[in-house]
C-alpha cells in the first residue's frame, strides 16, 4: 500500500543550456552543501544516520551486538541491567537484538539501494540517450511489466523461485526499486542530450558510451543521490512487512522480525519487543527522511540557481 | 475519431507489455513457484497417487504449453477451478473483488482528498508554521509501518482493551450501517498510512505550480486567493495529480488490500491472492496477476487519454 | 483548457457512481454462493451458537478432509457410521448412522454393519424433485470407493490400503463404481459388509474419522471438482455458507430424532457438571438452529472476537492470554474474573510435539562403518540429553504442556505414567561426557540442517534450540535454520528424506497407540509416514503382530516394549502434548473438545437464549 517511490519532480533546468559541465555541477553541489548545512532539520537527520550507522559498523566489526543470539535470559523479562530493554519469549537480551538489527537494516538499504540506483542510473542513461530507439523502447517495456507486478505478490514469487535463498528479498527489491530512478533518469538524460556539450563532443568523435558515462551520469548525481535515500528508507520498510509475512530475513534477527515476533507478545502484556524495534526503526526512517528531504531542497537546481 | 484511433494504437501497443507481464509472472509464480502436490495428498502418499496428482496440476506439461494455456484463460477469462477449494476462479473473484473494492475505495478517496485538502493549505502557508507543521506530520506518517498501525488500531478502536466502538475483524455486511461499521478501521488504517505521501507529493506539485511567473504576476496583480487556486494552479496541477492517482488503483486494489484483509480477516482479493502464492494455488495465481496486467495497461490507457481530454497540447503520436 | 470543474466533474461523477455501484453490489456478502436455500438472518430467539477454530479449511470434501478444520466441518455436513461419545473420557466409540456395533466375525475378518434406516440426504437439485432420498448402505459403499479412485484426489486412502479384499484390485482395474468390490459389499438395503485381508483393530476408528463420511453418488458426479465446497449430506446441519472467513450452518431439519442419554455418553457429573449439561438429556439433537464455524488464524483477532460479547461464543485459548487467565498451573486454575464470565475447561490434546533424526542420512544416522554407526548414536543421545523439555515447556507452552518419554501420548489407554523420565530429562554433563568419550569435538561435529516451515513461532523455537546444543558444546554456527515457504515444499522435501532432522507435529486420527507406533515402522519409511527412517527387525516383527491384536493386556505389552526400543536408540527427542483450555460464554451449554470428539461435540449444544443466561 505504502508508494514505494516517491515522484519527486525537481523542476526543469531553465537555466542556460551554455554552461561547460564541469562548471555547473561545481556550482550545484557547491551551493547544496552550503544550503544543507544550513538546514538544521537535515543536518539533525544527518547526524542521527550517522550514529546508526556507528552502531552498524560496530556490529560488522564485533565489537558489539554479538550476544542476540543468547539463550540467556528469563522469558519476558523486564528491564533490568543485565538485560537493559529485557528479554524476549526465549530469553535473548532485545537490546542486543535491536542492535544487531541496525546492521541487518543497513545491510539491505545500502545493498538495495546502491545496486536500484546503479541499474536506474544506467538503464535510465540508456534509454534516455537512445530515446525512441529499440533500446528505449525494450527498457521502458521492462519498466511497465516491473511496474506492473503488485509488489509482495512479486517478492513472495521471487521468495519462492530462489528456494529461500537469503537473497530472494534483495533481488526482489531491487528488480522493483530500479523503475523510479530509472524513469527519473532517463527524463533527465533526454533534456541533457540536446544541450550543447553533448553535441560538441559528439562532433569530436567522442564514443557514445563515453559520452553517457562521463558527461550525462555524473550530471545525474543529484538524482540519484536522493533517490537512494529514498530506496533506502523503503528498503528498509518494506523488510519489516516480509519479514512478517515471512519472506523476509532469513538468518540473524532484524527489526522486521522483532515485530512480527511482537505481535504475539503484546496480547500477553509484553511490549518490549514491540517499542524497542518500532521506536528504533522510527527514528532511523524519520532520521532518513529529513536527512532526503533537506538533501533534496538543496540540490534543487532551481532553487540553487535563484540563490 | 483520433481518440479512437489513438486509442487503439495505444492498446495493441500495450500488448508486449501484457505479454511481458503474463510471462515474467507466469515464470515466477508457476513455473517455479511453490509445488502445491503435497498440499493436496494425504498422510502417507504412494508413488502412484503423487504421480496421478501432479499430473492433475499440469506440472508435466512442457513449459510453452502450460505458457500458451495461460495466454488463452486471460483472453477467455476462463481460469478453470481452483487447486484448493475446488471452486470456479472466476466465482471466486467475482465474490471477493467486490469486496476488496468496497473495502480500499473509501480509504483511497479519503487519502487523496485529504492529502489533496492538507497539501493545499501548506502549499498556501509555505514557509510558514503551518507548512512546517502539516509537513512533519507526514513525515512522521511516512515513518511508521504499515503493520504497525494496524496492530494499533486493531486494539485501540475493536478491543475490549481499547473503544470497543468497531467489530475487530470479518466481513458481516448487510446494510449501509453494517458497511461503515466494518469498513471504518481499516479504512482509517489505510489513511494514516498513505496520508503522509499523498501530502508531501500533492505539495510538492503545487509548490511547482505555485512559484511560476504567471501565478506570481496574477498573486502581485492582486486577485483574489480562491480564484487564484482554483484557475490557475488547480488546473495546472492536475495533471500531475491525476496521474499518481490513476497509477495508484492497481496497486492498491491488489496489494494493500493483502496485509487489511489478512489482519482483519476481510475475505477479500488480496487475501486470496496470498493464500494462492503461500499454497501454490496456480489457477487463481493466473486469474489475479493476469488481471492486474491487464488492469495496469488499461489504466496507461485510460491515463493517456485524459491527458489528451485534459491538454490539447499533448500530442497524439 | 477547460475550468477545473468540468474536468474534475467526470472524474467526481464516475467515482460517485462507482462508489454507489460497489455499495449496492456489496450486499449481503456472506450469503451468496454454494446453496440453493436462502439464508434466514437469525433473529431473536433463534438460538445460535458461534464456535472457532484457529485455522480455516481448505475443502470440505470428505475424501480430502485432511486436517482438523476440515474434519470438523464435515463431520457437522455429514454423516459417519460411528462417532465417539460426548462426554466420556477416554475416548470411546459409538454408533452414529449405523445402528449398532459392527458384527465381527470370529476370524476378525468380516464385519457386518447394520445402518438406520429413514436418514435422508439434504435437500438439493441433483435428487429427483430436489428432494433428498434416503441414505442407503450402498452410498457408504461408494463414499469408501472413492478413496481408490485417483481422479477425486482423495487423502485418506492410507487408512485402508491394501486392508479390504478387491479393493486395491478395483483401483488397477481402473475404478469403474459399477464394478462390485468383493470385499466391500452392500449385501441389503441397510447393511454393509467389509471383508478385510488381515485383522484390522483400527477399522472402527478410521468409521469415525471425517474421511469415511457418506457422499451421495448423484452430487459427486453432478458437481465434480466443485463437490469441494458444495456439500451435500445428511449430517445433523445443512450448510447455508461458506468461505474462507467461516462457514454458516441451519440445523438439518430431516435429520434423524434420537435423544440423547447423557449417561450412556459417559457423562461424569464431578468434572462436567458445572456446565449444566444435564439439560440436554432425553431430547434429541441438534439443539441449535444455526452454528457458525469462524476460521480466525491470528491469535489476537480470535481472542479479541471471543472477549467482546457478541462474537464468537467459544475458543480455544490462544498461548500469550494463558498468563492472563490463569490463576494457577498445577492445578490448573482460572482467575475469578474469568471464571465469573465465562465456562472453563481443560484437555490434554490427541498428539504430540517432537523432533526425529532421519536415520538413513550418515550424518546423524545408520552408516556403513560400524564404528561411525556407535558414535552417530552417541552423538544422537548427547543431544537428547541437551534437549531442555522444561524450558521449552516453558517458553511456549506457558508450562502447560505435558512432558512424556517416548512416542506413546498421554491420552491413548496405552500409555505408561510410570515409565522412566530419563530420556526427557536436562543432563548437560552426561551429554558432554558423551561427545567427548567418542571423539566428539567443535571440529569434527556435523552440520545440522533444522528444517522446518516459515513463521515466527517456527524460528524461536529454531533460535532456542540452538541455544541449547550451544551448552553441550555444539557449536552455533554448526545448526543451521533452513526454511520452508510452503508447508507443500517441507512435506516433498520430508518425503524425499533429504533432512537430517525434522520437527513436526503429530495429531492423533485415533485413541489407539498404533497410530503413532506406525511412524517408526520399518516399511513407512521415506515417503511414508516413518520420516525417521527407523529400521529395526525387531520393532517391526513386534508392530506386525501387534497390528492384528484387539486391544488387551498383551497388546499393551508389546506397545510398551517398542516404545523402549526407540527411546534407546535415540531416535528422537519426545515428546509433549499441549494441554488446551477452553473457554465458552456461559449461554453455551456444552462440553467442547477439538480432538478426537471434535466436531461431533457440536449437535450437543445448547444455547440458552434467556436474558439473564450470560
């Protein structure tokens, strides 16, 4: 139900199309940084991320985290110090557990992410600077038909015809995500094609490939940026519903996990389980959001043009 | 006669994509989908009898067959009887997509008018309080999960813990009164959830509309607010707006309805479809992807079409 | 461009429309389909009893009715030659349809089954003037051939393969219903014959079982595959609706009058009493004029439907409430507040969980090398004794659960209260000292593979038992979770014997020990239903001339000792069976049971509809 990609429209470049590459994307990001740091609502995104992203690194290194797997505990058990938020059903610590999770939850939104982004920006290039060629016309055709798959019928289908694989939930993510990057892109590109450095390295003999990857893709970046922060946070919230529906992580724990755990838990009183891994998520969701939003307007190029 | 036209042109080139949809889905969900032979045998099956069943469940038929048969329920419509139930497929969508209908509609206006409503107001106030606070609202609607909404107003609104205002789950509807009762939760559920979204994008588009030149000149020659949203910016917005919303139906006819109707326990399409893929119940597998595909190209279509009605601008090629 | 109102406007006109369309279609949504009566909406003083069960069923075909909740319904739609009593616990058979106990001959080979006469199928298009005839001894006849006919994909044939003379032969001869079966006769109107192959002491039990309900030939054929969810029978309801949220039943208005003797139901006023089940004596089933089945999976929906007042009427209580009913666990008591609202009831369940080595696997199993063989063994009983019952008791079964060595369940007559608890017991030293005396190491142990389906509750009990081989030294990453999506794909796989070791569930389709024995036979083995692969000579010769044996003192004997030998092969970790509690609004007058009595309990309920009832 929830839209997964959000069509997020920064206007149309109406700058003059005269400027060298190199100057303008030196001013945009030029300028973006000095608004961004500007806004503190995305600076406070920023840094929330950012301590998460401590706590994830520290799960990948070991240096904490490592006991979710304990037997432990008592079951259900409340709030104590060796158990700072209790235990769950079977004893493990959900502190350690919420924890663990933060580094399954950047695992997947950075490998969704990066991967959707990679293949939006290079099929979006694509189709973009082949515009109205059989290329075009073939990964737009692949766009529909991904589009037009609902979305968990698609991951449980992919869930089943990789066997449980831990993966399945990645490739499924991905095969989906890439659309709206893609479709972005590849409106940019089409803008980007008719200005006039574009012809001119053509008429140098430029290779068309080169062209795409030196000079159109990197004018891409600001798109791509924020829609992979987009990816991310949907990433991350779509894990918790196939978690739930059980397709979701299949080895170690993950917050999507935690809840679907939950919802037995809180008709028998216990809610630990439940508010640690919802307010964890919460925070990292909302913490993205300000973080893509702030990113957003300050890449804005109309907005940095009139600045 | 040229929307005729170009209506035909777009559907035939909707084919490939019908086609490529039936065939990604086909391969997905049938070929190597869940093998449902043991679902239906008994406790202690012979060689015999799971060779007799898979052989009733067409799992022996080459691959192009079982595709070319597949082609040919979608044009006929004619999708056979369930694995499971036994039950004719299409007696079984037409009970449950009524339902489901009945079930997300209410939400799905709500949200988009609301969001439409709310988007307007910030988009007015940019800037200002307002603005800000409407924003973080969504945002925070954006930030929660789905499942967690509904457990939470599942106990809040239906429990004997909470309101106890609203049945907790089924589907017991013979009159306008029953609906409401029934259809409230859920439909609140779906609200909050896409309330966040709907907002920030509808602003965001309005925000475009609203900070063009010829919007500035007509707001710096003073007319009146009112008639400023409604003929200038409105209309232009439209587009936009109509878009997302038209794009939105197979999604949410399908997909959202899957996590309601399971909770709530609303016998409805989404839950079928999910019992289907959980069970590999492939006829009714066929039915419902099938039937979106269609469904999605003939949104396109219908999309494509009201552009034309909407901005005589927009060419037909 | 036009002005906003005449664009929005046929988009507002066409939702509007649609929104009026979906009202007006949507309707009375639970009444449609599957019958040719109209429903009746229950209106005051008629009774109505709403019961639930936690899961839905597939089909309500009796040759498929595989699980609980199909039994249950088709045991309401249809009519079984036996049944079990209401009341009497431990479980004993009676007479349903048939008139009386079945004559057996000395040999123990043919049966005789004398049915009741004036039973009459439901009324339904496919009879003569759509009125339903008689049930004659030739429909059970048919209803039992229909388990040999391939093309109605019937699940119940193992209950009678290969038992009843020419009926396997029949099936080869490709199933023509016309053909008579030797060994499976009407020989009158009214009387069955069953000739079997070999004494069968089960046979009773599997006429009580949903599977062996009796279909008319006429719906059969006229229906086809759709005979699945268009039931026609002539049990004590009629079906009025049903999907995959619930099924709606009347009560069957042609369904014979025979009043019921609380007494001979094996009525026990000391335990039962308090449910005020007296009243029903001397009249004559059903009660009720309308029961609802409702399929709730999801434990809060369930419990949230039964706690407001005018749902469900009746459920069995989910895991996570136990805490919050009970007052105390031995004995198990209700809290005052819940014993003021509702009628409270308790039963050990027909099954068992447990957890078997597939013994034709080298890894944990039999090997070619004699010495592999012995240390396999003792690696199996280390981690037996790792095994902690107690906590696991704990952790989900709230404690309730009833621990019990070897594969013998607490409510067959046949089980042992005093047999030696050794094999369910913790003993972590004992369990290192093993792995150690046969070269056991964190290097050398194997890689377990635990299988089981997908679900939250599956990988807890994953998580803990890693937990626990974690404490004898087996080390965490050795165990490894392997999930299935479907319970179909876990089911092959089982069958394949691909798993080393495999946690299952077992209901009981029967109160008689074999039935669990029967998994550990020689022969069931891989695909069959002796998933351990166990193969012992001597368990099998035991089981072989145990299966022809009435029960008796003798008979039990031998039961006992098969019993041993699978505890001291260390085959599995067993076992526990669930206590449930049932819990039912005090206008309900009746005892529940899920198992076993199961859906028969239903024709017994009362409803008290008098206003200060509840």
């Amino acid at each position: 139900m929830s839209a997964v990609t959000e069509h997020i429209g920064p206007g149309p470049a109406g700058i003059d199309s005269a400027g060298a590459t190199d100057e303008r994307r030196e001013s945009i990001w030029g300028k973006a940084l000095y608004k961004f740091s500007r806004d503190r609502s995305g600076m406070l995104g920023l840094g929330v991320v950012l301590v998460y992203f401590v706590i994830a690194l520290g799960v990948w290194f070991g240096i904490w985290g490592m006991e979710w797997s304990d037997v432990e505990g008592p079951k259900w058990g409340s709030m104590s110090r060796e158990h700072w938020f209790g235990s769950n059903i079977i004893g493990q610590d959900i502190f350690q557990r919420s924890i663990y999770s933060t580094k399954t939850a950047f695992e997947i939104g950075l490998v969704v992410a990066v991967l959707s982004t990679i293949i939006g920006a290079l099929l979006g290039a694509l189709a973009g600077f082949f515009s109205g060629t059989w290329i075009d016309s073939i990964i737009l055709w692949l766009k529909g038909v991904l589009d037009s798959i609902p979305f968990y019928l698609f991951v449980a289908a992919v869930a089943f015809a990789l066997q449980g694989n831990p993966w399945a939930m990645h490739v499924a993510m991905v095969s989906t995500f890439w659309t709206t990057t893609g479709r972005l892109v590849r409106g940019e590109v089409i803008k980007l094609r008719n200005f006039e450095f574009v012809e001119a390295a053509r008429a140098i003999g430029v290779p068309q490939l080169t062209i795409i990857f030196r000079h159109i893709i990197p004018n891409t970046f600001h798109i791509l940026l924020v829609q992979a922060t987009i990816v991310f946070v949907a990433a991350i919230k779509s894990e918790v519903i196939l978690s739930f529906l059980g397709l979701g992580v299949q080895d170690g724990v993950s917050w999507g996990l935690m809840i679907s755990e939950s919802t037995l838990e809180v008709l028998a009183g216990f809610f630990n389980n439940f508010i640690a891994a919802s307010a964890f998520l919460f925070v990292l969701v909302m913490a993205f959001n300000m973080f893509s939003d702030s990113l957003q307007d300050a890449l804005d190029p109309k907005k940095v043009a009139e600045s | 006669m040229d929307v005729l036209q170009y209506a035909i042109r777009k559907l035939i080139g909707g084919i490939p994509l019908i086609l490529g949809v039936s065939f990604v889905s086909f391969l997905l969900m049938v070929y190597f989908g869940p093998d449902q032979t043991f679902e239906l045998l008994g406790k202690n099956p012979t060689v015999e009898e799971i060779a007799e069943v898979r052989r009733q469940l067409g799992y022996d038929r080459p691959f192009l067959m079982r595709y070319g048969e597949y082609l040919q329920e979608i044009v006929t419509l004619d999708f056979g009887l369930s694995n499971s139930t036994g039950e004719p497929v299409s007696a079984m969508l037409a009970r449950t997509i009524p339902i489901s209908l009945a079930l997300v509609t209410p939400g799905f206006i709500l949200g988009n008018l609301l969001g439409v409503l709310l988007a307007l107001i910030a988009a007015y106030h940019r800037g200002g309080w307002i603005d800000k606070t409407i924003m973080g609202f969504s945002v925070v609607g954006m930030s929660v999960s789905f499942l967690i909404v509904i457990i939470a107003f599942q106990i809040l609104l239906s429990s004997s813990f909470g309101l106890n205002l609203f049945p907790v789950r089924g589907w017991n509807v013979h009159s306008l009164q029953d609906y409401v009762m029934y259809v409230t939760v859920p439909t609140l559920a779906s609200v909050f959830v896409a309330l966040g979204y709907n907002t920030r994008f509808y602003r965001a588009v309005l925000v475009e509309e609203m900070t063009r030149d010829h919007v500035r000149t007509a707001r710096a020659f003073g007319i009146q607010p009112g008639k400023l949203l409604y003929k200038h910016i409105l209309k232009n917005s439209a587009i936009p707006i109509i878009t997302r919303i038209m794009f939105s139906i197979p999604l949410v006819v399908v997909s959202g309805s899957l996590l309601i109707e399971s909770y709530f326990g609303i016998p409805g399409v989404g839950k079928i479809t999910f019992d289907a893929i959980t069970t590999g119940d492939q006829p009714v597998l066929k039915a419902v992807v099938g039937l979106t595909a269609v469904l999605f190209v003939i949104t396109l279509l219908a999309t494509d079409i009201l552009y034309r009605a909407v901005d005589p601008r927009v060419s037909l090629k | 461009m036009l002005p906003i109102s005449e664009k929005t406007m046929p988009i507002k006109l066409f939702l509007s429309v649609l929104a009026v369309a979906l009202l007006a279609t949507v309707g009375c949504t639970d009444e449609q389909q599957v019958t040719v009566q109209r429903a009746t909406s229950a209106g005051p003083g008629l009774k109505v009893f709403k019961a639930s069960l936690d899961g839905a069923p597939s089909t309500i075909d009796p040759a498929q009715s595989a699980n609980i909740y199909a039994n249950t319904v088709v045991l309401n739609a249809y009519d079984t030659l036996y049944r079990f009593k209401y009341l009497a616990r431990p479980y004993v058979v009676t007479t349903n349809l048939a008139a009386s106990m079945p004559e057996v001959s000395e040999d123990g080979l043919v049966y005789r089954i004398r049915i009741r006469e004036g039973t009459y199928f439901v009324d339904d298009p496919v009879f003569d003037g759509g009125i339903g005839r008689e049930v004659v001894a030739e429909d059970f006849v048919f209803s039992l051939k229909r388990f040999f006919d391939p093309t109605q994909r019937p699940r119940g044939t193992w209950l009678w393969q290969g038992r009843i003379v020419g009926l396997d032969e029949w099936k080869v001869a490709g199933s023509d219903y016309d053909q008579e079966v030797e060994g499976l006769r009407a020989i009158d109107r009214y009387t069955i014959q069953i000739t079997l192959k070999n004494p069968y002491p089960q046979l009773i039990y599997t006429l009580a079982q949903g599977y062996s309900a009796i279909v008319p030939r006429e719906a059969v054929e006229a229906y086809g595959r759709e005979f699945s969810s268009r039931p026609v029978g002539s049990g004590p309801f009629r079906v009025l609706s049903y999907d995959s949220s619930r099924i709606v039943f009347a009560k069957n208005e042609k369904y014979r009058q025979v009043p019921v003797d609380i007494f001979e139901e094996g009525y026990d006023r000391a335990t039962q009493g308090f449910s005020g089940v007296e009243a029903i004596h001397g009249r004559a089933p059903p009660f009720i004029d309308r029961l609802e089945i409702h399929f709730i999976q999801e434990n809060a929906a369930r419990w949230n439907s039964f706690t407001k007042d005018n749902e469900i009427q009746y459920l069995s209580v989910p895991n996570e409430q136990v805490d919050n009913i009970l007052l105390s666990k031995q004995p198990i008591r209700p809290k005052p507040e819940i014993a003021a609202k509702y009628h409270f009831y308790h039963g050990t369940e027909a099954g068992f969980v447990f957890m078997t080595f597939n013994m034709s696997l080298p890894d944990f199993g039999y090997s070619e090398d004699p010495e592999r063989e012995r240390r396999n063994k003792a690696l199996r009983c280390a981690m037996i004794k790792g095994f902690d019952w107690q906590r696991r008791n704990e952790s989900f079964y709230f404690g309730l659960g009833q621990i019990f060595p070897g594969i013998i369940t607490p409510t067959v007559p046949e089980f042992d209260p005093e047999l030696s608890r050794e094999s369910v017991e913790l003993d972590i030293e004992g369990a290192r000292k093993l792995l150690a005396d046969y070269g056991w190491t964190a290097e050398t142990l194997p890689e377990l593979a635990y299988a089981t389906t997908a679900g939250v509750s599956q990988r807890m009990f994953y998580e803990q038992f890693r937990g626990f081989m974690k404490k004898i030294g087996y080390p965490a990453h050795k165990i490894v979770l392997q999930q299935y999506a479907t319970f179909g794909d876990f089911s092959k796989d089982i069958s394949d014997g691909v798993l080393p070791f495999i946690a299952k569930g077992w209901g009981l389709d029967y109160p008689d020990a074999e039935n669990t024995l029967q998994m550990f036979y020689g022969p069931n083995g891989s695909p069959g239903a002796n998933d351990a692969n166990y193969s012992n000579a001597e368990y099998d010769r035991l089981y072989e001339q145990a299966a022809v044996m009435q029960p008796s003192p003798e008979r039990t004997a031998i039961y006992r000792k098969m019993n041993q030998m699978v505890i001291d092969d260390c085959i599995a970790m067993s076992g526990l069976s669930r206590t449930r509690i049932y819990l039912w609004h005090k206008n309900v007058i009746g005892i529940p049971d899920r198992e076993i009595v199961g859906g028969f309990y239903m024709r017994f309920v009362d409803v008290d509809n008098s206003a200060g009832a509840n």
